[in-house]
C-alpha cells in the first residue's frame, strides 16, 4: 500500500511509457546510407541493373512455363522495383543531408579563416604604413651615397687649396738677390752671373699676386 502511494504522488514526475525502439548508431547508419548513394550513382550499377531485368525478362519469357517464377506482367519484379525505389530516395536523400551539413561545416570554416586573413592583412598593412612613416625621416643608400659624393668632392678641393697654399708659401719664402746677382746655392754663394730669361731669373722673381720684378740692370 505505501509503494503504491509513493508511484502516485504528485510530487514526482511520472515515468514516460512509450514503445522504447532499438537504438543504432546515426554517425555509422549515415556513412552506410552514403556508400549505398554513392554506389547507386555510378554506371555500374545502372549496367548491372540494366543486366539482371534483362535476364530476368528473359528467363520468364523464353523458359519453359513450369520454371517461370515471374510470368508476363512481371508483377513481382515490379514489386521489387518499388521497393528498391522507395529504400533508394530516401537512402539518397540521407547522403545529400550529410553532404550539405559537411559544406556547411567548410563554408563556415572558410569564412572563418577568410576573416582572420582579412584581418591579419590589415594588420600587416597598418603595420607597413607604420614603417613607412618611421623611415621617411631616415637617410636611404642614394642620399648617403651622395653626401659622400659631396663630402669626398670638397676634401679634394680643400687638399687642392692647401697644396696651392703651400706652394705660395714656399715660393714667397725663396731668397732672391739684389742688384745683377743672384742666390743659387742654399749657402748663400753669390754667382757672378748676368739676370736673363734663359735661365728663368725674371720668372722667379715674380710676385704671387702676379706682378713683376725689377728689370735687370743694364
């Protein structure tokens, strides 16, 4: 008596008491139903089928009337044929459905990966333009090549104008003598020699800014 009002309170939910039916795998039903579609759909299936309804046509035709198992309407390879086409749409149907949750599946891992390239290219492009800010203040290989050009060009002629300066030094530090004569020896040795342009006296006695010495005495 206590078990049966414990079945019946209220509290409690009521167990469910439908047919309980065999339960089978969906993943491996699916892949089945799969293979059935994908062999259905090749030509060798349509030339074996094509091969058994002609044996079959003629065997119940041509063969004696005692072994003819299907006479002429063929009702039972009718039945037959129904039958495989009503196992076959639904079979076909099933492999279709699966297909299309597959290209689902890999439309949305496209787009996935479609966005994360997306937005690592525009990373990459602000990440460039970044760059290209940065190094418009930086000195490229032509302008550094060319203010070495430059600065090479002015050591040259700054050696050029030290070598003239020196030479003008050098030439206004030359002694030179008075009168007919002329110093010829780092000694000082006096030579007894007439000033003319053989031997280059007036030349010599030249000024750096260009004007001439003294005439020689006649």
């Amino acid at each position: 008596m206590a078990d049966q009002r414990r079945a019946e309170r209220l509290d409690q939910p009521r167990e469910p008491r439908s047919l309980k039916l065999p339960r089978f795998d969906p993943e491996a039903f699916g892949r089945w139903s799969e293979g059935i579609a994908r062999s259905m759909g090749t030509a060798n299936f349509i030339v074996y089928m094509t091969v058994v309804i002609a044996l079959w046509f003629g065997w119940n035709t041509l063969a004696p009337a005692n072994l003819r198992f299907d006479p002429y309407t063929f009702t039972f390879l009718t039945l037959v044929l129904s039958l495989q086409a009503s196992y076959a749409a639904p079979l076909i149907l099933l492999a279709q459905n699966r297909q299309a949750d597959r290209d689902r599946v890999a439309l949305e891992e496209d787009r996935r990966r479609a966005t994360a390239q997306k937005a690592d290219t525009e990373y990459l492009a602000r990440e460039i333009a970044a760059l290209r800010i940065a190094l418009g203040e930086v000195a490229t290989r032509d302008f550094l090549r060319s203010e070495l050009t430059r600065l090479a060009e002015e050591l040259d002629e700054a050696g050029q104008r030290r070598q003239r300066l020196e030479r003008r030094q050098q030439e206004r530090g030359t002694p030179r003598a008075t009168g007919g004569e002329r110093l010829d020896e780092p000694g000082g040795e006096r030579l007894d020699e007439p000033r003319d342009e053989v031997d280059g006296d007036f030349a010599r006695d030249r000024r750096p800014d260009g004007a001439a010495g003294r005439p020689p005495d006649g």
